[in-house]
C-alpha cells in the first residue's frame, strides 16, 4: 500500500524560533497533500491543503502566516512553523490521496513542543 | 463547526461483544465516508470506507451501515478483541465543490475491550 513519512517525529524547540516538519510519499506521487492538527484526545482538525507548484489553500481560522507550507515536488510538502509559542504544541500530521484520489493514506505524524 | 458528528466519545465493550460507533453529518456534498483506526502517538490508519450508493459495506469483522436519507452512517466491530482498543474516527469527504478532497472527522471514540 502507499506510504507517507514524516520527519521528524518529534521535535522541541524553544519559543521564538520555526520549525520545519517534512512530509513525503514514498511510493507514489501527489500533487495534492493535506496538513491535519490534533491536539491531545481530540480530534483531527484540517488545516490546510498543500498543492504542487501553487499555493496552498488554508482553512478558515488557520494563519497563513504562521504555518508556511511548500509543496516543492510530487513527493515532498513542508510545513513550518513560523515563530512557535507553547500553544502551537501540537500533532502535525499529514495526508495524501492514493492512486484513487479517494482513499487517504495519513503519516505517522510530528509531535512538536515548544518550550 | 463540527461537520461530522460523532457518538459515543467513549466506548468498553467485553471481549467478543459488538462495538457500535455512530455518526451524522449535514453536508450533503460528502460522498465518501471513511472510518480511521488511531493508537496513541501514530496517525490514523484507514479501516474502512463507504460511498453513498450501498448501504452496507462489510470487511471482515468490520461493517459500516449507511443510511443516505438520515445523514447518518455507523461503524459496528464484531467480535470485538482487546487489540482493537484505540481511537475510532468516522470521516467525510467530497468531490464537488469545497469539499474537494478534503477529509472532516468526528471527534473520536475511545474503545476499550476488556478481556
């Protein structure tokens, strides 16, 4: 089946500073990949989509600013987080549709702590 | 806004009985209803899914009943076993319009089967 990684799987950084999360099909192309936040027993809330060679289309609520996304190739979208605060703790993780453009296959997902 | 709508938030269910997870959505652009399986620290990992022109869809012990004309679609495990303890997302998508692609969860049903 299709496989999605993300790296790294963890990460702490101090307050202030960016953080890259980079989020790869293996096996597969997508032009088309998607950022999820889930923040301790919750749910999975979309952030943003993440489209080859454009710019990404964020949901309502999420800062644009603040979470810069890059879709550089066919296999590689990157996320990062600008200027991390303690309240952008969080799991990042990311999707990408399979051959089906249906069935999403989601990564094993970033924990980030900003300190 | 939550656009899918999930119930029970916690589920325990004795080894060998039936796990009944339900969920409700509005959006009548979905057409695509997956159900995601998540343990702690890992992303979801996709179970099973349905599209709206069945009302059964069934993989092993796993079986999603689906019902067009209430908006509702339930995920029933039989059989339950103490391996299937984790976090059950139902999910929507669609392929028209906004909801191009992109996957809304409910917010999760912790399982514990107890032996």
């Amino acid at each position: 089946g299709a496989v999605v990684s993300q790296h790294p799987s963890w990460v702490i950084c101090k307050s202030g500073t960016s953080v890259k999360i980079e989020c790869r099909s293996l096996d597969f192309q997508a032009t088309t990949m998607f950022w999820y936040r889930q923040f301790p027993k919750q749910s999975l809330m979309l952030m943003a989509t993440s489209n080859e060679g454009s710019k990404a289309t964020y949901e309502q609520g999420v800062e644009k600013d603040k979470f810069l996304i890059n879709h550089a190739s066919l296999t590689l979208s990157t996320l990062t987080v600008t200027s991390a605060h303690p309240e952008d703790s969080s799991f990042y993780i990311c999707s990408a549709p399979g051959l089906d453009s249906e069935t999403q296959y989601f990564g094993p997902g970033t924990r980030l702590l900003v300190l | 806004q939550q656009q899918v709508k999930q119930s029970p938030q916690s589920l325990i269910v004795q080894k060998g009985g039936i796990s009944i997870i339900n969920c409700a959505y509005e959006n009548t652009a979905f057409d695509y209803f997956p159900w995601y399986q998540q343990f702690p620290g890992k992303g979801p990992a996709l179970l099973i899914a349905i599209r709206p022109d069945v009302s059964e869809k069934k993989e092993g012990r796993f079986t999603i009943s689906f019902n067009k004309s209430a908006k509702q679609f339930s995920l029933h495990i039989m059989d339950s076993q103490p391996g299937d303890s984790a976090t059950y997302f139902c999910a929507a998508s669609g392929y028209r319009g906004s909801t191009l692609g992109r996957l809304y969860f409910g917010r999760g049903t912790q399982l514990t089967v107890w032996p």
